[in-house]
C-alpha cells in the first residue's frame, strides 16, 4: 500500500517551467528590415477545425549526454532552422470583422514573431513512469505539453502562438512536445515539421534537408470565395466548450506479427466475399471496435459508429507534395453491435474498407464547395457519440521514430490532452519496424478495465519493450503481483512464472485497478 501511495505521488509530482523564449526563423533576424507580412488566407479544410483543440503529440528520447541551457539552446538554434522553412507557423493568426454584413474573416498572418518554446523540469518522473503500463498516467503526460486548453479559435481572439514546444528533462530522459494550431495544419504537416526538425538537429546535412520544400500557398476549389467570410458578428460566437466523462487512457502496442494475423484472419474470412483485401489498419481497427463494443456491454440493436480521419493528399487533383494545410475529412461508418460481434472481424473490417472506398474526390470537392454557403465546424464534443462510437485519426505511415534529435530515436510516443475523449483511438507508427502498430485510447474508466481485461483483445497486444525487459530480470521473481515501483501490474495475464515457470494461480493473474480517471482542462471547463 504504501508503494501505490508512493507512486501516486510521483505521478502527481511536479513539472516545473524553467524558462520560456521565443524562437523566431533564423533567416528574420539581424538588423534588416522585415518584409510586409504575407497573409495566408484559410480554408474550409481548416477553419472547421479551428474549434478544436491544438494537436500534441510529443517523443520521449533517451536522455542525452549534456542538459539544461546547453542542450536547450542546441534545440531551439535547429527550431529557428527549421522555421526557415516553416515560416507560417511563426505567425499569428489575424480576424478582420465585417459589420455591414455580420461576418469574419480569418488568415495566418506570417509575422515571424516566432514559436514558443518551454524548458520545463521533472526529475521526479522516470521513463517507466511513463511507458511501464498500458495506463497511461495522464495528470503527467499532459504536463509535458504547451497550450494545454487552447482551443485554434482562442489565437485568433488572443496573440497566442500557433506553435509552441515544451522540452521537459526527467529523470532519465528528455520528452518532446509540440502544439500546433489544428486550424493551420493537420497531422501531416504536423511530422513533416518534427521530421525536419530533428534532422537538422542532429546534423545529417548541414545544407539540405532531405524533404520536400514545403508548400504554403492554399488550395481552393473554383468556388470558393477567398477570403472565407463566416457568417459570425464576433469571432467568439464560435467557440463551444463541453463538459465530457472522465476518461482513462491506455496505449496499447502490436507487432508486425499481431498484425499479420489480424489481416489474414480478416481476409480469410471475407475469402470470396470480398472484392478488395482488407488492409492491415482495417483489420486492426475492427479488433478495436468489437473489443470495445464487448467492453461497453453494447445490447445487440443498439447503434455504433467508427468515424475515420481521412487525408486527402493523393486523393484530391490538385493538391501538391509539401502541401501545409490541413487536408482530412471525417468519414462516419454504423452499424448495429450485434452484426459487430456476430458477424466476426471480416465482416466488421469489410465496413472499414467500404467507407474509404466510398471516400472519393467528388465528394471532397462537393464538401469543399457547400462549405463556405453552409459552414460547419468541428467539436470536440461531437467526437464520442454517446458512449458508442469510436473515433480514430493519425496514421502509422507518419515518421515518428525517426526523431533522432543527435542522441538517440525515440523511446516511445505519447499524446498531450487534447481531443480526450471517450472512445477516441489515435493510431501511431509502431516501435518495431516492419508493420507494428500503436493505438492510445480513451474510455470511461470501466469501460477501459474490462477492455484490458479481455483475453482475445490482449491476446493480440505486446508488451512493453521496457517492462518485457524487467519481467526477464533474474533478480526479480515476478508473481503477479507488482511491477514497476508497485504501482501498475500487467494487465495482459502471464501463466508461467518467468523464472520457476510454474503455473499460477488464476487468483494472482489478475490486472490491478488502474489509476485514478483524469479529467481533461481543455475539454471540461465551463
């Protein structure tokens, strides 16, 4: 007892902010006079997003030979590099309000009055404090990341950056995190950036970047007015905040192996059903969705959803490489539980691929055009259906790994807390290369422990690099009882005994209970 109390403690302990600076594009500074900033007038793509939260997604990196200022000053002199070619997102978003007819409109203004960057401290919380369990401990994940409850919309009432990093030192490592404005750019974008970064940092090549030049101009269909009005008197009109249920968060990793057997279970199946192969996503996401559906105990004729985040890049005509702006739709796909869990995982991987079949140019373009005449926006709100629905953005081809900053690749991924919401999967590039996976979920609490507690889901995920390697520990004799520092036990079941291989007992292979549910600042203030 007094271990979990203990460790409750370290979760809770403090991340202190060390200092804050503005990181300006290397190319802007010196004594010559600045350009007349460029406007970048938005789309419907992005100004529908800018009602939501900023994207957080940061890396934890092995902790690297130097710190403090000098390791701090090394990243913010690569930061200022990479905004060379990122210089929009040292802007700040500008509103010109339109009395005579009651409308708003929106642009990136591209001031390059920088990005902010954070120097925070916690060398209370170690590397297994973050990665030693599929329940993330989330009051000190989120701590990792700036902007924490800002909403797009709020920087263009606000002179708040549209991008700002936060470089936390722990115990034993260094976490990574960034925010962007989700009203200038998408997931994409967002990699693309922390790829060029970390590639000037460490120094690849010192004069060429191995990636695309990035391309800031908008796309627009014909139709399109530009600028945007939006029909609002005050840009305030279009901010909503929710109260959401409290929600727990596990991320939960399979191999190139796991998934393997996923899609050819699925594709087997469909055998002779199907006119397309299930892809490997596909059949992955319909072991979630009949997880959770079991989990949530859904009554047979009781509807679900699954809604995908859908890029548009190499689907819409037009839209070149490098494009920065925000490029994905939401598809929704229903479906009642029963089929769900009747009908096996090809059947429910079978509607996954109709949908992005059914996601075609035209209708993007018929989307793009109806928008600016009858505009919608996204809310975070909206996301959970009611506790039936799934929703699933992010994208494993995205380079997350890859982020070498100069002392090592990452040693895992984590999200900030934003979009924390129940039944929210975000899907990552895995740890293994050759077609792992990754998913982070959020479910309300109970909902989550029976989901950790089911045999065919678990059966399918892979333990923890770094707790795999403490279970194999000949100094520890594991016995289902307690693992890292006491306070999170594995929640898959081991039968065996690591070290005396002798059965145990059903009694001691029980998950303990997680940690206390979280709620969410950005989601859950009036």
């Amino acid at each position: 007892m007094e271990q979990m109390e203990a460790a409750a403690a370290a979760d809770t302990g403090s991340v202190r902010i060390v200092s804050r600076r503005m990181v300006r594009p290397s190319s802007s500074k010196g004594d010559s006079p600045s350009p007349p900033p460029e406007d970048i007038h938005l789309t419907p793509w992005d100004l529908r997003l800018l009602t939501i939260d900023y994207i957080q997604f940061g890396i934890l990196l092995p902790k690297p030979p130097t710190g403090g200022d000098r390791l701090v000053d090394g990243l913010a002199s690569s930061l200022a590099r990479a905004l060379e070619r990122y210089y929009h997102f040292a802007g700040r978003l500008a509103t010109n309000e339109h009395g005579e007819d009651a409308t708003v409109t929106i642009s990136l203004r591209c001031t390059n009055e920088g990005a902010e960057l954070v120097h925070a401290s916690a060398p209370g919380v170690a590397v297994t404090d973050i990665i030693g369990s599929v329940y993330i401990p989330s009051s000190v994940v989120w701590a990792f990341f700036p902007l924490n409850g800002v909403l797009g919309v709020d920087a263009a009432i606000k002179p708040l950056p549209v991008l700002a990093v936060q470089v936390t030192e722990l115990a034993d490592g260094v976490f990574v995190g960034m925010s962007l404005n989700h009203g200038v750019a998408d997931g994409t974008v967002f990699w693309e950036f922390f790829n060029t970064w970390s590639e000037i940092s460490r120094g690849d090549n010192k004069d060429m970047i191995s990636r695309p030049a990035p391309v800031h101009q908008r796309w627009f269909v014909g139709t399109n007015p530009v600028p945007i009005p939006l029909p609002l008197s005050k840009l305030q009109h279009a901010i909503q905040r929710f109260e959401l249920p409290l929600v727990q968060e596990a991320f939960f990793t399979f191999s190139a192996a796991s998934i393997k057997k996923l899609k050819a279970r699925a594709n087997e199946e469909m055998a002779g059903g199907a006119a397309a192969t299930i892809s490997s996503l596909q059949a992955l996401l319909a072991h979630l969705w009949r997880a959770v559906c079991r989990a949530r105990r859904l009554l047979p004729e009781q509807e679900t959803s699954y809604t995908l985040i859908f890029g548009c890049r190499g689907r819409v005509d037009g839209i070149l490489p490098g494009y920065v702006g925000n490029a994905v739709l939401p598809r929704k796909t229903r479906c009642v539980a029963g089929d769900i869990l009747d009908k096996g995982l090809g059947w429910t991987a079978w509607q996954l691929n109709r949908a992005v079949d059914l996601f075609d140019e035209a209708s993007v373009r018929e989307f793009l055009d109806r928008w600016p005449r009858e505009p919608t926006f996204a809310f975070v709100g909206n996301v959970s259906a009611g506790g039936t629905g799934l929703t699933t953005g992010g994208s494993p081809r995205f380079d997350m790994f890859g982020n070498d900053f100069g002392w090592g690749k990452p040693v895992a991924v984590r999200s900030g807390g934003g979009f924390k919401t129940d039944g929210n999967a975000d899907v990552f590039e895995g740890p293994e290369k050759g077609g792992s996976m990754s998913l982070e979920l959020c479910l309300v609490p109970d909902v989550l422990g029976r989901l950790v507690a089911d045999d065919e889901f678990m059966d399918a995920v892979s333990v923890p690099r770094q707790l795999n390697q403490v279970i194999n520990t000949p100094k520890l004799m594991w016995t289902g009882m307690s693992l890292m520092n006491g306070r999170d036990l594995l929640p898959w079941k081991l039968t065996e005994c690591v070290l005396t291989r002798q059965r145990l007992e059903p009694r001691r292979r029980r998950p303990c209970p997680p940690p206390e549910p979280q709620s969410c600042p950005c989601i859950a203030r009036a």
